[in-house]
C-alpha cells in the first residue's frame, strides 16, 4: 500500500509509517572515533535551540527523551548545569550549558532520544523578592496510541513560580488511559517541584499525590540530583568539553496503561546517569536504571547513545538493554521481557523552513530488536516543529511512530503513534 493511500486512512485507522535504512551502528562508531575538526558547536549553544533535563523517566529509559509510553510522567523539571567555579574560564563567560535529556517512556519504546527545539523556561530565576511571582505557564497535550487497542491521552499543565527566593514548579492536568477488555482509568495528578542548588549540585525534590477516578489516590515522590565534575570553555566562549553526572530516585504508580493502574501496580525507580561532551560536536550519554514493583517484580535498564554534529545534521548510535527477573505481562498488565535488546543507527536534521517560520527536527532510525532470542527490525521517525506565535508564546507539535515494543505481541507486528503538543507562555 502506498503512503499516500495510508495516510489518507488514517483517521479510520493510524499514520502511515516509513521503513529507512541507515549504517549500521558499527560504522557510526567508528567513524565518530576517526572524525574530524569540529564543523559546527552543537545545538546547545545557539539560545534558540537548547536541550534540557525531561524528568520523564517512569519509563523504560532508552528513550527518550524523544523520551518515557509517556504516561507515567512526572513533572518536566530544568536542570541547568552548573560551571564549576574552579574553571575561572568557564565562570566568566556565563555560557548556557546543555543538559543531557532523560528520555520519558515513548522515547524509550522508540530506542532513540528525544528531541528538543525549544529552551525550557528557566525554573531557577530569582526575583530578588519575597513576594509570589510567576515565570511561566506550560500546557502539554498527548496522545499516545498503539494497534492493540491501548489509548493514554495526556493533557497537563505547569506553573513555575518564585516564592521568597526559591524556585517551584506545580503541575496538574488530567489524564486518560483506556484500553481493550479494561475500564477506563482517569488521573489527576498534583505535583509540586522545589528546585534549588548545593554549591555545584542541582537539586530537585518533586511530591504529590495521583488522584484516580475508581482507584485509592497514591503518593509520588522524586529527588533528582545533578552535578558537573568538569568543563572547559573555547577561548571565544563556546563549550568545549563537560562531563555531568546525575542521579535520581523515584516513587510513584506506574501508569504504564490502564490495566497496570488497575492492578495499582506501583514501582521505585534508580536511575544513575553520565552526560560527556567529548568535543563541541560529539557526546556521550549513558544511564542504568533498577526498579522495584510491588509485584514482586525487578527490572534493569540500560540506555547508550553516542552522537556526532555534522551542521544542521547529526549521526547516533543507540543501545538499549531491559530485563525482569520475572515475565508478568499476563498478570500484572505490563511488558516484563526476561530479555529485550534494541540497537539502531540514526540520522537527525534540524533547520528552519518555511521562510524560517517555523523551526523543526526530523530524525529516522533503524536496527534490530530481539525479545526472547527472536529478531525483528526496529525503526522510527519523529518530527517536531515549533513556532513563536508572539514573542512570549512558543507552540511546538510533535508526532512519532515506532515499531519498538512495548508490549508482548508474539509473531504479531506492533506499532505505536505519538501525537504531542507544547504550548509555552513566557510571563
């Protein structure tokens, strides 16, 4: 079938998907190792295209930022980065610092990262004053759907706020989850996020409760913690090198999908992480996670992805690795492979068009996935563009689609579609 013929049906039954193959994952490794000089500073120096912390992480973590399904998302928290005051370089120049994304759940079940056009608000300003004064307002939208019938639709808000010099996020929203052969679950989270700094560490400690519509209400709680060991600066400013080193740890319900909310399946989560900028134009990012279910279930997560600038474009290889001591799919309602393995190569492009109205990322991937020693293709490809509507009003809007499971199917193919939307008012 045609893609046209695809997309045209589409809102009778999903998006029309594309099947692209890259390099192999070896090529690219090889090739960042044997690269050359630098041809662009990476996008995290230019102020209009910043990357940033996604605290998003109730998810299998190999993305995702883009990713992570993402229903199990807490607040997003900023965590700038810190210079090092020993790096007097570094410490007079003020440059914004990138900070690695920890990839929510459909990123994660995308293996690739995610991706982000827009600076987030910066949480830590200080106003100076005791008084209540609000920074910004942050509506998200999204629709995460799969062909197995399962539906998690998302619809949240965020205020990020001053009060007596310290800096607060609170969110809320309501949130869907529906699912075949399950009544639907809804979900009202309220979190409230401090975020505050000691000497070179970023501090984050998010609380609060979920509010269900036929299910008890459930205690969240996340401390997050951040600190770069070293940096340096080149002599005109730009970033030349920084290691960063984060870790969090995480309480909360895991609202993977409805029958894992019926099943009040609820986990702790520990996610150690190292962010590397090897040079202005490659990074390193690593992390490992352990969780605990309530289940009696254990899990452990891996996520490597090594990424190279090449102007507007970029080259990543990612590796992703998940197991569970025991495979309760059937019992618990979530996907609990003894063993999942998904590595691809992946192609990124980031420019303006349209006469540079709006400004947009495109990326596409493809490798393997192995679940049980049985071998598939593994692709996706994501698209996020934004716009300033006015000068204090940022929209972006996302969609993705992926083959990478999340779920067990058997020999039946699986497909998941991300439709995400950002609404982002300065105040």
């Amino acid at each position: 079938m045609s893609p046209s013929s695809i997309c045209c049906n589409y809102f009778q039954c999903k998006f029309f998907n594309i099947n692209l193959c890259f390099l192999p994952s070896l090529v690219i490794i090889i090739y960042f190792t044997l690269g050359q000089t630098a041809i662009a500073a990476p996008e995290n120096f230019n102020p209009e295209l910043k990357s940033s912390f996604d605290t998003n992480s109730n998810s299998p973590v190999y993305s995702n930022d883009l990713e992570e399904n993402s229903t199990e998302s807490i607040p997003k928290v900023v965590s700038q980065p810190v210079i090092p005051k020993s790096n007097t370089s570094a410490a007079k120049t003020k440059i914004p610092l990138p900070s690695p994304t920890l990839t929510n759940e459909s990123s994660i079940t995308s293996g690739t990262a995610d991706i982000e056009l827009k600076t987030k608000p910066d949480t830590n300003k200080n106003s100076g004053s005791s008084t209540l004064k609000v920074d910004n307002l942050t509506f998200d939208f999204q629709l995460d759907f799969d062909n197995f019938g399962q539906t998690n639709q998302l619809t949240e808000e965020t205020i990020a706020f001053n009060l007596y010099n310290q800096s607060f996020i609170l969110k809320t929203g309501i949130n869907f989850f529906e699912q075949d052969d399950v009544e639907k679950v809804d979900n009202i989270p309220l979190y409230l996020s401090w975020l505050t700094k000691l000497r070179n560490i970023d501090l984050t400690l998010t609380g609060g409760v979920d509010f269900f519509d036929r299910l008890a209400a459930l205690p969240t709680v996340t401390l997050k913690a951040s600190s770069p060991l070293f940096s340096s600066v080149t002599p005109d400013g730009k970033l030349k090198s920084l290691f960063v080193l984060s870790g969090q740890a995480q309480y909360q319900a895991y609202k993977f999908n409805a029958e894992t909310l019926a099943n009040k399946i609820d986990f702790w989560r520990f996610t150690p992480s190292v962010y590397w900028q090897i040079q202005p134009n490659l990074s390193l990012f690593t992390l490992g996670q352990y969780g605990i279910f309530n289940d009696g279930n254990r899990e452990f997560q891996s996520f490597s992805r090594l990424e190279r600038k090449l102007g507007s474009f970029s080259l990543a290889a990612n590796l992703f690795t998940w197991s569970f001591e025991q495979d309760l799919s059937d019992e618990s309602g979530y996907f609990s492979p003894p063993d999942f393995l998904v590595y691809n190569a992946e192609l990124g492009w980031q420019g303006k068009m349209f006469d540079e109205t709006l400004d947009c990322k495109l990326s596409l991937a493809f490798g393997k996935q192995s679940v049980n020693n049985v071998t598939d293709n593994a692709w996706t490809y994501k698209a996020l563009c934004g716009a300033q509507l006015l000068s204090n009003v940022e929209l972006d809007l996302g969609y993705t689609y992926s083959n990478v499971r999340d779920r067990s199917t058997g020999d039946t193919s699986f497909s998941n579609q991300t439709i995400k939307g950002t609404l982002n008012i300065e105040l």
